[in-house]
C-alpha cells in the first residue's frame, strides 16, 4: 500500500513544539518510500530543531520567511501551494491551530495553507491540558468542518511529565494514513465488508485441540486492503499473531468452528461483501473432556461430528446486493473442484490455491492464485507477496 506514495508531493510544515525533532524522522519515512518532500518551518520550529537538518533529510531548501535573499526575491506561498499533492502540519501546536482555524495568516506557513488547493492533514502535539482545552477542539472541530484532516494526537509520557493524550502520532502513522488517503477508491468507500480469517482450534481436552496449518495472512491482508481502498471492515479471526494496523478494521477473535459461525452470522445481514478466507475445520470432537485426557492405552480415538458449514449457510441466506467470495485449497483437479465449490455454495468470485505450487498455501508470506467467476472466467496471477494477491481480488470483486 505504501508504495502509492512514490512520486508523491509532499509539503511539511513544522511548528514550534518539542515533537518537532519527528519532523526528520517522518521526512525519512517518505523519503524512503520515493516521496518528494518540501519543508515549511516557523520561526519558533528552528528554536527545537535546525532547518540545515530538514534540508539535508528532504534535499531540498526549507522555507521559513516570505524573503528569500537581499535582492528581494521572495518564497512565493502561492507556487508552493500548487506544488503539494499533500499538506502536512506536524508537529500543529495549539498556536498554529488556532491560526489556521481563524485565518490569521502571518507566517509563511498559515498564508501557505490558506492558499493551497491540496488536502491537509493536521497533527496535534501539545501538553495533555492543551489539547483536552475546549478553545483547542472547538478550533480542530472548526478545521474538520473545513474538509481538513485530523490524525489525533496519542497517548503516552508528554514533555511536561504527564502521562495523557497530546503526544504527536508517530511518524509510521502519519505517513500509513496518508498513504490511505492516496490509495482509497470510490466504489470501497463506505462499503460493509466481512472477512473471515486464520484456523479454527476444536478443543479435546483442556489442553489439547485439533486444528491446521493455517495463519490467517490472507484474510488479514485482505481486510487491510479493503480498509484501506476506504471500506469498513468487520474480521472474524480465529488464533493468529498478526497485529491490525488499520483503524477500520473491527476484529473479533474466535477460537473454535461454532464461535465462528456465530460470530460470522451476526454480520452477516449488514455486509456488502463477504470473503470467507478462513480455515475452518470440518469436524469437531463430540465430546470435550473436562479434565486431560491421560495416556494410557497404545491406541486412542476420537469420535468427531460435522461442523456447521458457514459458507453453505450464508451462501443460502444471499441477499442480491451482496458478493461472496469463498477459498478452495486443492491438491489435484483444482479448477474443477474450486468451480464445483463456487456453484454449490453460491459465491460469486472464488480464491484457488494449490499446494502443487512451491511458495503458495498455508505460512508463507507469498501466494500465487487464480480467481474463477461464476461464468467460469478465469484470473491467473504469478506468484505474489500475500498483499499483492489481495489487491488482486479486491480489483477483480469490485468489478464483479
């Protein structure tokens, strides 16, 4: 997804506040991501970091005062405007805030965001009592209603010692919600969308369950994406380690098949689309000892019953607004049987994986898929990271 930020023009503005220092750090952020970058500073910004930094990291001058040189050349706030595919004031101190909600140009900076035409993006960073300050959120409320953005300041130690929210977001959120901003689409905007994620685990005994090989990457990459292109997503998950990065992604953890189902079904009614990429076991022991099951005897056994099919069920309670997009992980006659699956389920779009295919299936961060429609059109794709794959079937869903 951050690659959308290559070739991007991005203009910083710093104001006067100790979070100024994250100023280079999120310049190298963008920088490292092929971004073009310009840097605006107060006056008071010089006090707390220098502009020969800021200059070294964005390679380019840093702009501070209408006058350029003793010829009278001036920066002109205007050119600078037109120039930004972005604006970004990072560290926004309650000053500069109170500024640019009331028009008060009288720095380079404010007259330049009045005077530009691209969308700004505004981070706070103040003192815990400044930022909770009534004047200062009526003042965020009345940027908000302006069509700007607000990336909230966060929770942690602040440089007075207290402990609260005014902190600056840090510099990998700054530029992953801007890189958001680039990448959303149209038609995912606002869209509900489900997603089911990673193994189920049906527990034996207190300690011990039956489950697969599953990680959950592919759900989770596509519930990612889908946020990111602007959609709002709700993940099912059963057991993973993979942290959500995205603020529109619920998550709802699940450990066994029948959690999943009710948790899947509870959203079901309420979502535009439906991509069912978790592993969910076909079976389930009958019986659940309370107490570990000791060895004793050379053989055990374990009588299972069938699972609740979630596909088959919410592929029978389709609404005809929705799309369903279901996984078929085969190891022979895969076109066939994944086809076979589409139909009996009744998914418009299905996600086949071979384990014939080195790199593909369960654990590995890459994927190589071909995705069959309910004309029986096929999409092949080489072998991809798991992100790409996502953005693949996403671009292929909504055209559908």
């Amino acid at each position: 997804m951050l690659e959308i930020l290559k070739g991007k023009k991005i203009l910083l503005g710093v104001a006067g506040s100790i979070a100024a220092y994250k100023a280079a750090l999120i310049i190298r952020e963008y920088k490292k991501l092929g971004a073009l970058v310009k840097v605006i500073m107060t006056d008071d910004a010089k006090e707390f970091i220098t502009p020969l930094t800021l200059s070294t990291l964005s390679e380019e001058p840093v702009y501070s005062t209408f006058i350029k040189n003793e010829q009278g050349i001036w920066n002109s706030h205007i050119e600078l405007g037109l120039w930004a595919d972005l604006f970004i004031i990072a560290p926004a101190t309650a000053n500069t805030i109170a500024k640019m909600a009331h028009g008060i140009s009288d720095n380079l900076m404010i007259t330049t965001y009045l005077s530009a035409r691209c969308p700004t993006f505004i981070c706070p960073a103040m003192d815990l009592d400044m930022y909770e300050h009534p004047s200062v959120a009526n003042n965020i409320t009345l940027l908000k209603s302006y069509g700007n953005y607000i990336i909230d300041a966060e929770y942690g130690e602040l440089a007075s010692g207290l402990i609260g929210h005014g902190r600056l977001a840090e510099p990998e959120t700054i530029v992953f919600k801007t890189a958001q901003y680039f990448l959303k689409n149209p038609k995912w905007v606002g869209k509900k969308v489900l997603v089911t994620a990673g193994p189920t685990r049906e527990a034996i005994d207190p300690v011990r369950y039956i489950s697969n090989h599953s990680t959950g990457k592919m759900g989770y990459a596509i519930a990612e994406y889908a946020a990111a292109l602007g959609a709002q997503v709700t993940l099912v998950s059963g057991p993973t380690n993979i942290p959500i990065k995205n603020l529109n992604v619920s998550l709802l953890s699940v450990n066994s098949a029948a959690e999943m189902y009710q948790q899947t079904m509870k959203h079901t009614s309420d979502a535009d689309v439906i991509i069912l990429s978790a592993a969910v076991a076909d079976y389930t022991p009958k019986h659940v000892s309370e107490t570990k099951i000791k060895k004793k005897e050379a053989e055990f056994s374990i009588e299972l019953t069938k699972t609740i099919d979630i596909a088959y069920e919410i592929g029978q309670q389709k609404q005809t607004h929705q799309k369903i997009v279901g996984f078929a992980l085969e190891t022979n006659n895969e076109i066939e049987n994944a086809h076979r699956k589409l139909i009996s389920k009744n998914f418009d779009l299905i996600v086949l994986n071979s384990l014939q295919d080195k790199g593909a299936g369960f654990g590995y961060d890459t994927n190589k898929i071909t995705l069959i429609d309910r004309n029986n059109k096929q999409y092949e794709y080489p072998l991809k990271t798991k992100k790409e794959a996502a953005k693949d079937i996403l671009d292929v869903l909504i055209n559908l």
